[in-house]
C-alpha cells in the first residue's frame, strides 16, 4: 500500500467501520484510543505503534509487526493475532479475551494484568514475557494446556 499522510491516516479512522488496512504501514504513529474494532490489518506495519487503550475488538492484526508497540489498556478482545510480531510490545492491562495468538511471537513483551480468558495461544513464543497478574484462566496455553489462574506478584 503507499504511503499514506497523517491526514489521510486520520480521514480513514473517522470513516465508518470496519475499516480494510490490509499491509498498511502505521508505524510509529500515535492512535491512541482510536477505534479499530473489527478493522482488518492483516499484514500491516504497526511496528512502535501507540495503539493505548484503543478499540481493536474483532480485529484481525494476522501476521501484523506490533514490535516495540504500545498497546497499553487496549481492547483485543475476539482479535486475530495469528502469526502476529509483538517482540517487546507492551500490552500492560490489556483486554485480550477469547483472542487467537496462535504462533505469535512475544519475546520479552510485557503482559502485566493483561487479561487472557479463553485466549489461544498454541504454539506461540513467550520467551521472556512479564505476565504478573495476568490471567490466563481458560486459555489455551503454548503447550496445548489450559490455563488456570492468574499469574502471582513477585514477592
């Protein structure tokens, strides 16, 4: 896709929804609270993206870079993240219930008190990541187990 002005970025996000990105490049953009739900970024460049507390309900970010991307109280709630690049992202408090993260790489990304309920994520790369007070009850760990609580606080 070309590349795009900021006004241009900022004309489609006022359109009506959902909204079709497919291989766009946001990266480094500020979308804070933007409303993504259901937006089909399949593919697209978010990399160091500030995505905080915005709407990506239903959306499907499939083989989307989100490394270094701000996603903090973000809604992911129903999203598809397969095959997905979070290295380093962080997704403190983030709303990821019921969101597939089949094969998504999360190395070092920071899940702090993000919730996981009934998440997919089979198959993808925890290494390294922070998942204190996460919950991860009904989801569906790397392993193929399901998970059962929530993360503790270091002591």
């Amino acid at each position: 896709m070309a590349e795009l002005t900021r006004w241009q970025i900022l004309d489609l996000l006022n359109r009506p929804g959902p909204l079709w990105l497919t291989g766009i490049d946001l990266s480094g953009i500020d979308l804070t609270r933007a409303n993504l739900e259901r937006a089909n970024l399949e593919g697209a460049n978010l990399t160091g993206t500030t995505l905080a507390r915005a709407n990506l309900q239903g959306a499907n970010l499939e083989g989307a870079n989100l490394t270094n991307a701000n996603l903090g109280g973000a809604n992911l709630t129903r999203a598809n993240l397969f095959g997905a690049k979070l290295t380093r992202a962080n997704l403190f408090g983030t709303k990821l219930e019921g969101a597939s993260l089949l094969r998504a790489v999360m190395v070092d990304a920071n899940l702090t008190k993000a919730n996981l309920y009934g998440a997919n994520l089979r198959n993808a790369d925890l290494t390294g990541v922070q998942l204190t007070e996460a919950n991860l009850r009904a989801a569906t760990l790397p392993d193929g187990s399901i998970g059962r609580t929530t993360q503790p606080r270091p002591k």
